[in-house]
C-alpha cells in the first residue's frame, strides 16, 4: 500500500512523531489515518509521563487582555531550555492557556488543568500542554497565573 507524503507530513505535525514512526504506524493500520493517530498520540503521552520529572528552569510570560479592556491575565508557562520557551508551540500554549484563564477564571492550577479548553471542548487544558510536551520534547507545566478584573 503506498501511502502519501502528505499523510505523514500532515500527521508528523499533529502528533511530533518521528518520520520513519508515523509512516510505520501507517503501515501497520493500512493507511487508517484515525487509528494511526490515535496510536501516536498515546505513544507521545507515554513519553511525557517519562519527562515529568525533569527541571523546567526556563520558560515565557504569556498575557492576554480581553477586548473590552476590563480582564488581563499573566501566566508563567515553565520548559527545560530557553529554546522551547521560544517555540511558536511554546508561545502559542502561553496565549491560548491566558485565553483560558481569562474566560473561566479558575482559583489555580489544578482547577485550571482539569477544564475543557474553550476552543476544543474534546481537550482538557493538561491535554493541551501534553501535546506540546510530545512534541518539543521537553517537560512544560504551568507556572503561577493572575487574573485581574476591574470591579472585582
């Protein structure tokens, strides 16, 4: 079965896995794209439990503030090297996670991992940061967060 260069290009990107890995998984699920992502996806959570305990001493500042000028939110997003705190996938958690801060207003951490992301109800935000963790290769976690609203 030939598969195409787009299909593993397409899931290379979704996923963070090797190019040789997802042609293989392709091949062992005869080109089932769904099956093959389900297999890679729990293959790179697999490897983020393995990075949970690594030191994550660097890291960005993400800030979000709403339209109308009344709710901003700061929110530290921790990784291993400078390198990944600079990653448009670093960056684009940091916004996406103040986005989410700032919609549902959540009293910490915990809380804050456990919701639904707002963009894609099908992910929790712990889910989220796992898909960056997969495919940077890094341990990330959320550091501390604020939440400030006029009139509260």
């Amino acid at each position: 079965m030939a598969i195409s260069v787009d299909l593993i290009k397409k899931l290379r990107e979704e996923t963070g896995a090797g190019v040789m890995r997802v042609k293989a998984v392709l091949e062992i699920v005869a080109g089932d794209e769904k099956k093959a992502l389900e297999i890679l996806k729990k293959e790179g959570f697999e490897k983020v439990a393995k990075r949970a305990d690594r030191e994550t001493g660097q890291g960005i500042v993400a800030s979000y503030i709403h339209h109308n000028g009344k709710v901003g939110v700061l929110v530290s997003i921790l990784c291993e090297t400078d390198f990944v705190a600079k990653n448009e996938l670093t960056v684009e958690l940091g916004k996406n996670i103040a986005l989410q801060i700032s919609a549902m207003d959540p009293k910490d951490v915990k809380e804050l991992e456990s919701q639904e992301f707002i963009k894609d109800t099908s992910k929790t935000i712990s889910d989220l940061v796992k898909e960056v963790i997969a495919k940077t290769g890094e341990n990330i976690r959320i550091g501390k967060f604020a939440r400030i609203e006029v009139g509260k």
